[in-house]
C-alpha cells in the first residue's frame, strides 16, 4: 500500500494578507448650507430618537426639503420605527405628493435594503392607517412574500388585489405566479395561468419552471409545444428551464430537438444558457459534443463554472485522464474544480492521486471546505492511511470547522474502518448534534471492529434506530454466523415498527443459506409474497441461493422463472443451485440458455459451470468451457477456476494428466489446488503421489491440520499403520490442534450444532444405540459407532422431527466414505430421506442410495 506524507505547511493556515488601511472619512460641513438629500437621507438613518430628529425635521421646512419623496418615505420610515404616528400624519400633510406614493416609495426602498419584513410591517400600517393601495403596493409587497416565502400573507396580498380590482393584471398575475411556483403551490399557478386572457413569455417561464421544481419534467417538456403553438415564442430563460430537465431525464433526443431550435431562433449561448447545455450534453454522456460547445465560444464567455462542468461531465464518464488534462488547462480554479477533480480520483479508486491534488490545492492557498475534507477522508479510507486522516482532523479543528454532519459522519468512519475504537468514540461523542447517520457510522465502526457483542450494546442505546441501524445489526449478525441471533434481531425490528427492506431480506436469506434453515427462509419467502415485495434481480438471486443451497433445487428454478429481468446474477446462481446437486446437464442448458438471451457470463459463472463438469465427470466439456472462458469472453482464469479443472480431472482418475496441468498454471498452486490433488490420490489409491501434493501443500501452510488428517488416512486405506502413526505423532508435536468439523440441523426455528464427541445428551445416545443395532441386523459394518459430527446431527433429527418429513444437515467438512455408507443404510433402515450438504455438494439418501452415485 502506497503511503503519502505531506509537509505539515499543506495543513497550516495561509499567511494573511497585509491590511489595508482606508483613508479617514472628511468631516460634513453642514453650517450655514442647504444639505444635500443624500446626506439628509444618511443623517435620517442615523437617528436613534426624536430628540435627534426635531434640528433635521426644522431644517427640512425651512429648506422646503420636506416635499422631496425620498426624504418624506425616509422620515416616515424614522417615525414608524419610532412608533410615532401622529407625527407621520403630520409630516405625510406637508408633502404635495399623495400618501400611496410616499408609502410605495417606503416599502420601495425597504426591498432595496433587504428587509423584506419591514415592507410588510408597512403594508399592515397603510391598511390600518385607511392608504390606499396601488398596483406598484402590490408589486412590493408580492416580491416582499416572495424573499420570505410567505405564501400564506401572499395569499391574502392575492384576494385584496381581487378586491381592488386588478385581478385582471397581467404583471400582477405573473408576480403571483412567481410567488406561488417559489413556494412549490403548483396548483395556484395553473389557477392563475389558465385565467389569464394574454399569456405572455413571463406567464410560461414561471408554469414551466414550478413544473420543473416539482419534479413533473415531462410535463415541463410538453408545455414547450403547447407554448410554440399559442404563438409565444420562447426566451433564453424558458431555455435553460427545458435544457436543465433534459440533463435530468437524460433525454438526449429533446436535448437535441431544444438546442437546434436555440440556434434557429439565434438565442444568445452564453452563462447560464451555455452552462446548461454543456451540462446536458455530459449527462448524456456525449462529452465530444459538450466539448465542442465551449470550443466555438470566445473566451471571455467560458468562465470557470462551465470548464468545472466538463471536468464533471468527464469525470462521471469515466474519462478521468481527460478530466485532468482539462482541469490543468484551466487559468482559473473554484473551489469546486479541485473538489470536483479530487472526487473523481476518489470515485475511480485512484486515492493516492487525490491526495497529491490536494497537496497542490494547498500550495495554492486554496482552503478546502466540507465537502473536499469528506472527499480526502474517504481516500484515507481506502488507504487505510489513519497518520493522514488525523493530520487532517487536526487541520479541521486549527480551522474552527464545526465537526458536525457529513465530515464527523466521515471522521467516525476512518476511524472506526482504521479499528481505532477509542478515537471514534470520542470524536462521535463530541459530535454537537448526533444525528441518525452519527449513530448508525459508529455503530457499523463497533460492527467491524469492536465485536458483535459491543455491537449489540451499543446498539441498544440508539435512541431512535432507522432501517439503516437494524439492517447494520442483522448483517453483522450474519457475517458472524450467528444464525439464531439474526432472526432474534429481526423479530424486535419487526415489534418496533420498522418495515423491513430488500438489504434485510436478503441479509436473513444469506444466513438461511449458510446454515440450511429451509423453514425460516421458506418464511421469509413468504413474507415477501405477504407483503408484495417485488422480487427484483438482487432479491430474486438471494431467493435462489437459499434454496439451491437448503437442496431445493425445484423451488429455486421456480423463483427463477418468476424473474422477469435476469441479468448475470440470478443465471448464476441458478447454475450453482444445480452444480450442488451434481445435476450437471441441467447447469449446461441453463449456460447455452443463457448465452441464446444475450447475457454475458462473468468469472463468476464459469466457476459455477466448471463445478457442475466436475460434479458429472464432464472432461471434455470441463476442458471446452475452461478454453472458452479466455478464448471468447477474455476473462483471465483466477485459482478458482484452475482448481474446479484440477478438480475435474482428479475426481475421474486422471491423474498424470491432473500434475501435467497443475504444471501448466501460469499461477502459484495454492492449498486448494494441493488439497483437491490428495483427495483424488487417495480415491484413486495413489500414495506416492499423495505424498508429492502434501510436500507441496505443508510449505505453503506448515499448520494445515486437514492435510496431515489426510495423509494419515490415505496411509490407513493402504494399510501403512506405521506411517499413519508418524503422521499423527508429528501433527501431535508440531502443536497443531485438529480442528474437529461439526454439523448444523434446524429444528422448530433453532439451529442446533454438533460436533465429533462423546458429550451428547441421553436422548441421542439412545438413538445412536438403535442405529447401531438396526444396522447390524442388515449389514455387518466396520464403524457403525462412530460419532462424527453429521451422524450426532442425523440421530437428533431422527428423534424430533416428523414423520415423513426429510432430515436436513449442513456439515462444514466433506463427508467421509464411512459416514456416506451409514446415511444410505440409515434412509433405508428408517424409511426416511436424508439430504446432507458437506462443503463440496448434496447428498440426498433415500431408500438405501445416494443421489450422488457414490461419485462425490
């Protein structure tokens, strides 16, 4: 792993720049002169109280200033905020202007200012006051509603222009209709719009963009045609509102249709009409087109917002080296540019040359903010580099940056991915405000670092859990092989109100499948029908793995068929559900079907089909796959695949041809490979060259107890009892513990776990006592008293389940020649069908046979 260290200077603050000082201000000579308005209106503003304003107000009469418009709304302005409005009547008396003016002149200059509540403290003081109310009142006071979003007063604004008169005002009416699409009330704009005699290019603009604000792109689009054909011709405004929800859609062929008519009509391409358009082009994915765009332009209409939009148009195509090559010609960077490139690099796994460009970003002086320090922590992550991480929390806290949302969320995940606990804890709880994503990122850094049962604990002190927080639980639960608790878990989310989504189901489907609970994922299973879940690709390939893995084959292929989309996955899947069964054939059909439909198969499947060849003793059409796996679909074979062909090839007794071709590997042999060699020698009687793949195999693991148990009983079938002791005594002196297999069997929703022992409860003793005895009076066997793990299993589910109803077992090694001859005898002597899944395939026993054909 590559590790960068940057100087501390990339994380110090810049040097600040020299102050600059500002001459000071000359005095105002004011005696004995008439001021001018300006500096009357600035001494208006200054005043504070009555007692400030009387020498001002005398000067206003005897200048005969006091007729000025502007200076009577300041005045008026001074006297309302003074509460004082005997006095405003008084001074509004001297005005030869009527009052509405001097008032619209007030609410006028208040907008100007920024204070939107102000004009509508005026507004309430005219009604009250009995001042008549204009058009341009209205105009104020509709932009007033409008910076404060109050489309309740607005409301009322509206039904008083009614009462005045000028509903029919088509200025008025487009001015409500901005108001109303600002506050999202898209149903009071097309009141408003369908009542207006003349629509004018404003009236459109202001439908189209609240259509575009609520998310209605379609109808936005539409309303395009119906403009063109009420014979209002559409404006560079109306434009870019169109251009930016084709980016949306993607829609490429109305992108095209609105570009060719911006150029017919000789609209201006440039700001935000041009960005859009290069936006638009790059979500289409054309990034030659977009470039080509800014190409044609003069420079000077090119500005950094849109060379920013191709690095991202370049960037989410997947063109990363043309994003870097553009954003190196740029003569001017945002902010947003370099995070932009960073997040790029991020996005396309290339960490180290994030952090290089941030290294450049500092030597700028350019100060990253939240969204950059979350884009360099993720690569951080990935880095697994903490030194970095923390040099940039501690840049983050030199700053004054509240460690707060996005970036503590991304701080608790460095360091909880980094395993360092402590420091997670500590900065989560110095979070000012925990939010749901706060919880939920320490708790999944407890999940992957601190334990399942810290974990838990912490889980249980969320205030309140989301779906994300009971999703994080059940999985790690899973992860852990804790079958029993992940169901428990679930249970509680269910009493809590919380609707499981498709992340849980297919989490508690992947732990019926590694345990073999068919009951509980049957349960599931219909959950899911209960609750109309759709069964999508992800859901459907879930489905088919449990099944295919609990040795229901035909309720797997059923959900197959149920499956209207199929990408490569649920095929697959599908094909490994048959491979387990040894039902090869049907794995075979299932590819070619596959093929027929267009659908590529990744390494994935290969490994599948060759296991289904080998399942069969498929030689030539093992090899045929294996060759066409490079020849046609180019995918380079992993060990996986070398060793479902070493496989193959041992299993039929082929074994010369078996070392030739582990020879040939153009990668090291690893365990597997040595291992799947000894098993063939030892079903084919091979010793030497047993004892060729265990030389080969203790190198690479001088610990691997199941070789050394191996080779012990190779020597035992071929009666070398001195060797099988040296084997056992040197495994024994080594101090390599041997770990003991161990059997799973559901039984009324519990999973039971048994392993090799004598430690077994009386009633399975019982029961391994009646087996023994059944077994002797059809057929004298060598070890019928054995007690692996499967047989411990096999006898509990002889005792408690019913009837009829098939014994289900998961063992987690293979089954040995032994125990295979017992389960036939059992299902026979029993009357009942045993299906056994060991770590390479079922074995379904029914009357006395193996649905494996002793070929396993």
């Amino acid at each position: 792993m590559a590790t960068l260290t940057f100087p501390n200077t990339f994380f110090s603050s810049p040097s600040p720049s020299p102050s600059k000082h500002k001459p000071p201000t000359q005095n105002l000579k004011t005696s004995h002169s008439v001021l001018r308005p300006h500096w009357i209106i600035n001494l208006l503003k200054s005043c504070s109280n009555i007692r400030e304003f009387s020498p001002i107000h005398a000067h206003l009469i005897t200048a005969n200033l006091i007729h000025d418009p502007e200076i009577t709304s300041q005045v008026l302005a001074f006297l309302l905020s003074v509460n004082n409005i005997d006095c405003a009547h008084q001074i509004l008396s001297y005005s030869h202007e009527p009052e509405s003016i001097i008032w619209n002149t007030l609410l006028e200059n208040k907008l100007k200012e920024g204070s939107p509540q102000e004009v509508l403290v005026g507004y309430y003081r005219m009604v009250t006051q009995g001042v008549l109310l204009d058009i341009y009142t209205f105009h104020f006071l509709i932009h007033a509603c409008c910076k404060n979003f109050d489309v309740k007063l607005g409301s009322e604004v509206h039904g008083r222009i009614l009462k005045c008169g000028f509903g029919r005002n088509k200025s008025l009416n487009n001015n409500l209709m901005g108001l109303y699409s600002k506050c999202g009330k898209l149903k009071e704009v097309c009141q408003l719009f369908e009542k207006m005699i003349h629509r004018d290019v404003i009236s459109w603009n202001t439908l189209i963009s609240c259509c575009v604000l609520k998310g209605m792109y379609r109808e936005a689009l539409d309303l395009f045609d119906e403009m063109l054909v009420s014979g209002v011709l559409p404006d560079e405004i109306t434009m870019v509102s169109l251009v930016s929800t084709c980016a949306k859609l993607k829609d490429l062929e109305m992108g095209k249709r609105l570009h060719l008519y911006i150029v017919d009509n000789k609209l201006r391409t440039r700001g935000s009409l041009l960005n859009c358009l290069v936006d638009m082009y790059s979500k289409c994915g054309k990034m030659d087109k977009a470039h080509g765009l800014l190409s044609r332009c003069d420079e000077s209409e090119v500005d950094v917002v849109l060379w920013t939009t191709l690095v991202s148009g370049y960037v989410k195509s997947n063109k990363i080296d043309k994003a870097r090559q553009l954003f190196d010609k740029m003569n001017e960077r945002s902010l947003v540019s370099w995070t932009t490139m960073m997040s790029g690099y991020v996005q396309g796994g290339y960490y180290c040359e994030s952090l290089l460009l941030f290294q450049q970003m500092r030597l700028e002086n350019v100060i990253p903010d939240e969204v950059a320090l979350v884009t360099l922590l993720s690569a951080c992550v990935h880095l697994e580099d903490f030194d970095l991480g923390r040099s940039i929390h501690a840049f983050i806290v030199t700053y004054g940056m509240i460690v707060d949302g996005f970036l503590g969320n991304a701080l608790l995940d460095l360091y909880a991915k980094c395993g360092k606990l402590d420091e997670a804890l500590r900065t989560f709880e110095q979070l000012p405000c925990k939010s749901a994503a706060s919880w939920n990122s320490m708790l999944d850094g407890f999940c992957q670092s601190g334990g399942v049962d810290k974990a838990r604990d912490f889980f249980n002190k969320i205030p309140e859990k989301d779906i994300v927080s009971w999703n994080t639980m059940v999985n790690s639960y899973v992860k852990h092989d804790l079958f029993n608790e992940s169901f428990e878990i679930f249970c509680k989310m269910q009493s809590s109100n919380v609707k499981p989504d498709k992340t849980t189901l297919i989490s508690l489907l992947s732990s019926c499948a590694k345990v073999g609970a068919l009951n509980h994922g049957i349960w599931v299973n219909v959950y899911i029908e209960k609750n109309e879940i759709g069964i999508d690709a992800m859901l459907g390939t879930a489905l088919i793995d449990m099944y295919g893995k609990c040795g229901c084959v035909e309720m797997a292929y059923e959900i197959f068929t149920r499956i209207i989309e199929k990408n490569v996955f649920v095929w697959t899947a599908m094909m490994a559900a048959y491979a387990m069964e040894g039902q090869a054939l049907e794995a075979i059909d299932l590819y070619l079907e596959m093929e027929e439909r267009g659908v590529k198969p990744d390494h994935v499947t290969f490994i599948a089909l060759l296991a289904a060849c080998s399942h069969g003793g498929l030689v030539d059409e093992g090899y045929r796959y294996f060759n066409k796996l490079r020849s046609f679909y180019n995918i380079t074979p992993t060990i996986h695949h070398y060793g479902c062909m070493v496989d193959l090839l041992g299993r039929v007794g082929h074994l010369e041809e078996t070392v030739k071709f582990i020879e040939r590997m153009p990668i090291e042999p690893d365990v597997s490979i040595w291992s799947s060699l000894m098993r063939a020698c030892r079903s084919h009687h091979n010793v030497e060259l047993a004892e060729h793949a265990f030389k080969q195999l203790i190198e690479i693991d001088p610990t691997n107890d199941g070789a050394h148990v191996l080779l012990s009983n190779i020597y035992a079938d071929a009666g070398r009892w001195d060797d099988v002791s040296k084997v056992r005594k040197k495994l024994h002196e080594t101090g390599v513990p041997k770990q003991p297999g161990f059997a799973i069997i559901e039984q009324n929703g519990v999973v039971h776990e048994f392993v090799a022992s004598n430690l077994v409860s009386a009633d399975v003793r019982c029961m391994l006592q009646d087996i023994e005895r059944r077994l002797l009076v059809k057929q004298e066997l060598s070890d019928t008293t054995s007690q692996h793990s499967e047989r411990l299993a096999v006898a509990f589910g002889l005792i408690n389940n019913q009837e009829n109803s098939p014994i289900r077992v998961v063992n987690s090694v293979r089954m040995c020649r032994d125990c295979h001859s017992v389960m036939k005898l059992i299902s026979q002597a029993y009357d009942r069908e045993i299906v056994i899944r060991d770590n390479y395939r079922f074995h379904r026993f029914t009357d006395g046979h193996c649905s494996c054909k002793d070929y396993w």
